[in-house]
C-alpha cells in the first residue's frame, strides 16, 4: 500500500516544493528571531542604563565628598546633577537618588555606625540607621565618616516585548570618605548644625 496515495495533490506538491519548505521554515523561525532582536535591544539599553546609574553614582558621591558643609542650596546642586548624568533615563523612567553620610563614632564594628543626616530626591525613602546592616559598607575607623550614594531606578524598556509589567530595577551605589574635612556636617539655617559627635 502506498501511503503517498492517501496524501491530497496539493499537499504532496506543496511538501516536495522547496519554496514550501522555506516558507514554513520562514514562518516558523521569524517570529523567534524578531523576538530575539527586540530582547537583545531590551537588554542593551539596561546594559547602558546601568552604566548611567554606575557613572551617576561614582560622580555625585565625589562631589559630595569635596563639600566642606552641606546644606538645603547644595543638596539641590547634588540632585540636579544626579538627573543629568541619568539623562533620558531620569526623564522616562522613575528613579530615585538618595545621599547620605555615615560615621562610627565608637569602634570598628558594623554595629557602631550612624546615619547622620540622609536626603532623597523622593521624601521618605531617606537612609535609617538600621538599614546599615542590609548594605556593604567597608570598615569605616573610629571617628571616621563616609559619603553614601545610592541611585535606584525602575527601568522601562522602550518597547514592551512579553506583554507584562516590563519593569526591571536597576541599582548601583557609591562610598566616598570626605577630601578635605573629618565629616561634612548639614547646616540648616537659623537651627543647630547636623555633626556625628565625632565633631
């Protein structure tokens, strides 16, 4: 018995036909390739958001950490420069950046760190004391302090490819001990001004 008897004509010319062949294999691999493209567009420009937010981070806790003082004028330059080494990342995407500085008043363990002062671009979300055990922090020496920045943002791809919340987190940090002075302090005006008691 010939099983190819059993096989319609169209369909017998359609299977021994190279141009069938290519495309159905076109119709199969095509929607997995233009995927592919869009996924690997998607993962360079994280890549590259990740890189702003790395630079970002590295830059803003330099600057902090050449202030002799802090205060509400400075903090607003520090933010603003934020912002502009993100770019169009800031511009689309929502990011928060938050500034910080951390002594050890007492010893060289973890549990003697402090918070000082902390600002954010988003109020509320500023560093807490406790929160220090959750974060790499290199030994700080007694009496020593430290520029903490941390820059979080929630990267939206341009385009959206699983059809989902497409949302990726992306996160870098950045510790800078202070140039030219044992602590930069936070001057408020006409109110005490915010020191470890290191100073």
């Amino acid at each position: 018995m010939n099983r190819r008897a059993n096989i319609p004509t169209q369909l017998r010319k359609f299977c021994s036909a190279q141009c069938g062949s290519v495309i159905t294999e076109f119709a199969l691999l095509a929607p997995i390739v233009i995927g592919f493209m869009f996924l690997s567009v998607v993962g360079f420009d994280a890549a590259r958001g990740l890189r702003q937010i790395t630079t970002a981070s590295v830059v803003v806790s330099d600057i902090a950490s050449r202030f002799d003082f802090m205060d509400a004028d400075r903090e607003g330059e520090v933010l603003a420069t934020a912002a502009a080494l993100l770019g169009r990342y800031a511009d689309r995407n929502d990011y928060n950046v938050t500034v910080s500085s951390i002594a050890n008043e007492a010893g060289d363990n973890l549990d003697e760190l402090e918070v000082v002062w902390s600002f954010a671009k988003n109020p509320g979300t500023e560093l807490a004391t406790g929160a220090l055990q959750d974060l790499n922090i290199p030994t700080i020496n007694e009496g020593s302090s430290v520029i903490f920045v941390n820059i979080e943002l929630d990267y939206t791809p341009p385009f959206n490819v699983s059809g989902g919340n497409d949302m990726i987190a992306l996160k870098d940090s950045s510790i800078r001990r202070p140039r030219f002075v044992n602590e930069v302090c936070y001057k408020q005006p006409g109110q005490a001004t915010i020191c470890s008691n290191n100073n």
